[in-house]
C-alpha cells in the first residue's frame, strides 16, 4: 500500500510543484568600485554650504572647487582646512 501525501505534508514538493525546482545558490560577484562623478562646483554654483577649494586652472574649462560641505565659519571642508594652514599650524591644530 502506498502513503499519499497531504498538501502541505512536504513544504519542499509544494513549492517545486507551484513555482519549480529550487533555483542554484548564487556565487558572490566581484564588485568593482565605481568613482560617482559628482556634478562639477563652478564659480557660479558656489555656495555657503560647498568647500572653496579650487581644483586646476582657472582659465581651463574644467575649472572647479571641491564642493564639500565646508566646516562652520570657515571656507574649507576639514581636509582642505588643514591643508590651507601653514605645516607648524597643522601640528598644533592635530
């Protein structure tokens, strides 16, 4: 005499039975880091809430600041900020 099985009994059977086999584990792809470039700042699109700090040559088309959000009071974000202070400054501030 053969069991039969009640639907539900096997959670496995149902799911092949409604949507088929089990699909293959996935092997993890290797991501490569993608650089976002970031709109460029111009002269004209600076703002109280973007870092000053010139990137290149101003006459050159792709002329731009950094863009950063810049410390409080000050022009620059914190990496640009001590930057702009003269190397016995940088120690001190550190």
């Amino acid at each position: 005499m053969t069991e039969q099985m009640i639907p539900g009994d096997n959670p496995a059977a149902l799911q092949e039975s409604f949507i088929g086999p089990p699909m293959p584990e996935l092997q993890p792809v290797e991501q490569k880091r993608v650089r976002v470039r970031k709109k460029l700042i111009t002269t004209l699109t600076l703002t109280s809430e973007t870092c000053k700090w010139p990137f290149g040559d101003p006459t050159a088309p792709d002329f731009h600041y950094c863009g950063e959000l810049p410390q409080t009071d000050r022009p620059y974000c914190d990496a640009h900020d001590a930057m702009s202070r003269p190397p016995s400054q940088r120690r001190k501030a550190a």
